[in-house]
C-alpha cells in the first residue's frame, strides 16, 4: 500500500489516482463516484487499485486533503511569520487577509486542473466528511494560530460562542465564495489574472471584517 508521510511523494500510480479522483468528484459529487471508477479511470487495471494505494476511498479523499492544503498551510505560515515581524500584534484586517489570501492564491499559481476547492464545498456539506477534513488539525495549524489571534483582538467585544459562530461563518463563506471563483474559471466564464483576482479579495476581505466585528446585540 503506497501510503506515505509527504504527500507530494506518491508513486506516479498513486498520484493519477488521486488526480482523477479529484477530477471525478468535482464533475459527479463525492457519493456518486466509486473506487473502481477511478480506478479506471486512472488507467488501473487493477480495479482494487484505491484501496490497495489509500487503503480505502476514505483515504484516498484524506489523501487528496493532505495533497492539496499541505502548500496552502505553509504559505500561510509563512506569511504569519513575516507579519508577525513587523506587527508583532497584526491587525484584524491582517489576520483576515492570511485566512482567504493563501486560499484564493490557488487560482493563480494551481495547475490550471486542480477542483480542490469544489471538494472541499462538498465535505463541508455532509458530517462524515466535514470530521474527516477537520480530523487532522496539523495541516490547518497556521489557521489555528490565526484564528487565535483574530480572538485575541475581539475578546472584549464578542462572547466566546459569538465568536465561535462568526470565525466558522468567516470560513465557510470565504471557502464557498473561492470555491465560486474556481468554478468560474473552469467554466471559461472568467480567467483570473492578479487585477481581476485582486479587487474581488479585497472586496471578500473588508466583508468578511465587518462580518466578524459587527456589534454584538444581545438578546435574551
């Protein structure tokens, strides 16, 4: 079983795989592609060829997880260090920006193929999947560090489940609405170059601040 700790180290047998999976799921939905599709697909005789690379189709899609938010969380922590360089405190506009920019940076620097951000809309839609995708906390460790600080800087104005309730709105929205862009882009109604991505993230960003720092009414 082709199972191994870097992603980005998969056999080339194991790679198509987890290539055309990706593909599939975004054209036919996560529950209506099986592993002997892909495994077809990808050109595998062997039509046990999913479970013998992934151990099962669960696998695989945490394969697939791990394949595409490995670069994204280590931009991210990149570019949390550098911040924390020069604002040692980063403003609510900065920790915002860290969460989204990585994430829609995927439109300008994938691979032109990659219908990651359709799979990630679809595990966050069904309970299964969503704890598969947040089973792992380790490849999500710069958004953890970053969803701290943004609580940091809202404490004396948000209740802690408030909070709670908006960071998980913040990432959801940020996620569909990126999702869109991709979806977008596949279908040849829009090519973003940096001008035409810019504009609409820095719309997405100063929605997603009011968002989270919106006055909190209390009601009983």
């Amino acid at each position: 079983m082709d199972t191994q700790s870097d992603p980005h180290k998969l056999s080339p047998g194991a790679l198509k795989l987890l290539l055309t999976a990706e593909q599939l799921i975004a054209e036919k939905g996560i529950d209506g592609v099986s592993s002997r599709e892909i495994a077809r697909s990808a050109g595998h005789k062997n039509h046990s060829a999913v479970n013998y690379n992934f151990g099962s189709f669960d696998g695989l899609v945490e394969a697939i997880i791990d394949y595409r938010v490995t670069s994204v969380n280590e931009q991210r922590e990149q570019l949390l260090q550098a911040v924390l360089e020069v604002e040692p405190q980063p403003s609510l506009e900065s920790l915002v920006e860290l969460m989204i920019r990585p994430l829609a940076n995927e439109l300008l620097h994938g691979d032109g193929r990659s219908r990651y951000l359709n799979l990630i809309t679809q595990l966050l839609a069904r309970k299964h999947w969503r704890e598969l995708f947040f089973a792992n906390r380790a490849r999500s460790s710069a958004l953890t560090k970053i969803a701290a600080l943004i609580k940091q800087q809202l404490s004396n104005q948000l209740p802690d489940a408030i909070y709670a309730e908006r960071i998980s709105l913040l990432g959801n929205h940020a996620i569909h609405t990126v999702a869109e862009w991709d979806a977008q882009q596949h279908h040849g109604d829009i090519r973003f170059d940096e001008d035409k991505l810019e504009w609409r993230l820095q719309n997405l960003i100063d929605y997603s601040i009011g968002g989270l720092s919106a006055p909190h009414n209390k009601r009983k």
